[in-house]
C-alpha cells in the first residue's frame, strides 16, 4: 500500500475517534446533570431551627442524596423573601396569618398545606433574677421588657393576649400595635423590640431584659438560665399553631420537587410527630 493511501485512512479514524469522544462528553454531561443530588430550600420560623435540625438528620438517613438548605427567622420576613423572588421549595410558618398571605398570592402548591405543631407563649426571665413580675398581668413591674415585633407571630400573639387581658386596646390590627404603645399601656415600661423570637430570647438569656415572651418550645436547652413566670393560656392567644406548604419555585426541576415533598411528608410523619414533641412542641390542637 502506498503511503499517499495510508493519510486518508488515518484522518478518517481520527476525525471518528473525535467525534466518538464529543459524543461520550455530551453523554457523560448529560448524566451529570441527571444525577445531580437535589438540593431543597426550606424557609422555617426561627423558633423551629433545632428541631429541623434534627428532623433533617433523621431524614437524611434514608434520603442520603436530598441537600437540605434552612434559611431561619421571622415568618413575616421569610413571607416578604418569597414574595420578592427568593428560591423557597418548603414554607414553615409559626403562623397561619403569613401562610394565608402565601396561598391568596398563588403560591402555595394544591393539597401541600397542613397544620404539623401547636406551640404556646410563655413570659420568661433570667433564672434567679429576681424579677416582681409573675406573668402578662402585671408585666408593668419589670424595668425592661423584650418583645418580638408585630410581624413576628410570637409578638402578634403576645399583643392579642395583652388586648384580650384589658392591657392594650383593641385594634383592628394588633400586630401594627407599636412597641412604644406597648410601653405607655404599660406605664413606661422599657421595650426593647427585636426582629425574631430567638432574638427575643438571647435578650432575657444574656440578662439585656429583665422579661420576654418566646414560645414554649425556645426554653428547650435554657432550662439552666431562664425560667418561665407564665404558660400563657390559648384562650388568651388562640391556637399558636404552624402550618406547612410547598411552594410554587418555577426554577425547581422534576428532582427537586420530588424531594421537597417527600422531605415535606417526612415533617408531616408520626416520626417526626415523635422528635417534635421531645422539643417541647405540641402535636395536639386543644387550648391549655
């Protein structure tokens, strides 16, 4: 054979090795892309960040593949996050107010919504402070008071009860209750008014308020260095109860949204009925 009829042999195996090689790349890519693990963005009240916690562990154990990313604080601010576009595929509100708000903008997923914990307001104080104060009654012995905002559901709630005990006046709103309004009706008392109910219980934790009312479930691991005055009554705040969703994400894939409903029926479960409760949560829905 000839050398000038070797060339046209050789060019024609390297242009079929490259082409053979293009072809396992986009093959190869394309696998990637379809195997990747998805990756969930959970949007839950701050008063929830331990016990995800530990739900998301045990649920991980079964669904080792599922990234699960927590994005905690207020449930009026997690709100206003969606509402301007944030990337959310789990909403879990201290609230139904926030989650209505949710579902008349059309966000809420058909059939995801459901009611998975009851809570309760409690007033708390540093452990042997010292403080006169014995609950919302007479919180106008305190010298200082923290108290979450009227966006944030547990400041809502505190604001129903204090209108529902005579404290405040009735509004056709009370989470617009201002915290100076608080503090005339209260004598002049000091409020120091805070973004999120964690916050609310590092100021009365660290000694920065003599009281403040947090949930029932934040006292879980200060037992050491805050003591409750007060379980306040529900028949005072009504049922202090969080609801669950899905959320419409137009950026999530078929993959993504498989795994936030099954991470949101794992929440839903009597296994995670079980964790909740060991951190103080109410899986029941009667007033105490």
């Amino acid at each position: 054979m000839k050398l000038s009829e070797v060339k046209p042999v050789r060019k024609f195996r390297k242009a079929a090795a490259a082409l053979l090689a293009a072809g396992m790349a986009m093959v190869l890519a394309a696998c990637g892309k379809e195997s990747r693990e998805p990756e969930i963005q959970v949007f839950i009240a701050a008063s929830l960040s331990k016990v995800m916690e530990e739900i998301a562990e045990e649920y991980s154990k079964e669904n080792p593949d599922v990234k699960i990313i927590f994005h905690a604080d207020s449930s009026g601010t997690l709100l206003t996050q969606i509402q301007e576009g944030y990337e959310c595929d789990i909403f879990f509100s201290a609230a139904q107010e926030q989650m209505d708000t949710l579902k008349s903008a059309g966000l809420v997923v058909d059939g995801t919504r459901a009611d998975v914990v009851n809570n309760q307001v409690v007033v708390l104080t540093l452990k042997d402070g010292g403080t006169e104060v014995t609950g919302l009654s007479n919180l106008r012995e305190a010298e200082s008071i923290a108290l979450a905002g009227g966006s944030v559901p547990v400041g809502r709630y505190t604001r129903d009860a204090l209108v529902n005990l005579g404290i405040l006046e009735k509004t056709e709103n009370n989470s617009e209750i201002t915290a100076e309004q608080v503090s005339v009706s209260l004598g002049g008392v000091e409020v120091s008014e805070q973004g999120n109910v964690s916050k609310v219980l590092m100021a009365v934790a660290e000694g920065a308020c003599e009281v403040g009312t947090t949930y029932y479930s934040d006292t879980y691991g200060y037992e050491d260095k805050v003591e409750i005055l007060e379980m306040v009554s529900r028949d005072l705040t009504g049922n202090v109860s969080y609801p669950v969703c899905r959320v419409n994400n137009k950026e999530a894939d078929k993959a993504q949204e498989e795994a936030a409903e099954s991470f949101r029926k794992f929440i839903i479960s009597e296994k995670a009925k079980r964790i909740f409760e060991r951190y103080y949560f109410d899986t029941s829905f009667e007033k105490k």
